[in-house]
C-alpha cells in the first residue's frame, strides 16, 4: 500500500487537489473521502466532480440523506455518502457494487464506515482538520489506488 502526506492550507488547495485528481481518474475509479465533519470531503469531491465535466449549474452537496448523487460529466460521477448507513446489509440493499463496479467514477464520504468491505484496489483520501482551513490530507491505497497516489504526488512536486 502506496501512502502520502500533503499539507494544504486553504479551500483553494483543496479544489485544486481535486482538478489534479479528476485529470488522473478514469471510469471504474473509486475514491473513498474519510475524516470528521466539517473536513472537506464534500469540497473535494465537488472539486472532482467539476475536473470532471460535471457543469456548474449543477449543484453538489453531500448526498447524506439521498446517500446516492448521480452526476453527469465527461464520465458519470457517482457522489456516495454512508454516513447514515448502520449495516452493511444496506450496502447491498442500495447495490453499491454495481456503483463501484460501473463506467462511472464513485467518490464515496465515510467510506470508513465499512473499510472491511472496501475494493482493494480504491484510493483513500482522509482529511484531517488543522488551524483554519489548514489540512493535512493522507492519501493510500493499492493497486489502481497506490497508482493514483504516486501521480498525485508526482503532480504536486512537479507543481512547486
């Protein structure tokens, strides 16, 4: 397993994080978002989803109650939120799978609600919060996910 620390210091850093990663997605590219309310996930997940063609007059908010946001873009953006998932019945119930599994790329909040049944092979972004809109993001994950990482830390480098 791949893993990177970047320390950002605004909102701004943030979405552009996001630009990078949407330029590096492809279809059937999961990305699970993790940390505590209030720590950017649905910022970055939002950035993503604009990198990735979904227009600006279509709003996107956290789909903690819808639990599912379906976007159109250049590729389809599935936005999840397992927030208020308790069981991981309701993963099957809702077909989270054939999300993870379909042309689309899924950007999931609170994925570490069920981290047991996680695809291998998927990036994590945690956000931990700092002063401000300080964060310090940590990027893992193996497979396809380690290949994100070590792109995603080659962008920044090459950026500075």
């Amino acid at each position: 397993m791949d893993e990177v620390e970047i320390e950002i210091g605004s909102v701004d850093e943030t979405e552009a994080l996001g630009a990078v990663l949407a330029g590096l997605l492809r279809p059937g590219d999961v990305v699970g978002l993790a940390g505590d309310l209030g720590a950017g996930k649905t910022t970055l997940a939002a950035a993503v989803a604009r990198g990735l063609g979904v227009p600006s007059d279509s709003p996107i908010t956290s789909p903690t109650f819808a639990i599912v946001h379906e976007h159109a873009g250049s590729v389809p953006v599935y936005h999840l939120d397992l927030y208020r998932l308790y069981e991981p019945a309701e993963l099957y119930d809702l077909g989270v799978w054939e999300y993870y599994d379909g042309d689309g790329v899924c950007l999931v909040e609170w994925c570490d609600r069920f981290d047991d049944l996680w695809p291998e092979d998927a990036l994590v972004i945690t956000l931990e919060l700092g002063a401000g809109e300080a964060r310090t993001i940590r990027l893992e994950g193996a497979g396809r996910g380690a290949e994100l990482v070590s792109r995603i830390a080659a962008e920044r480098v090459e950026d500075r």
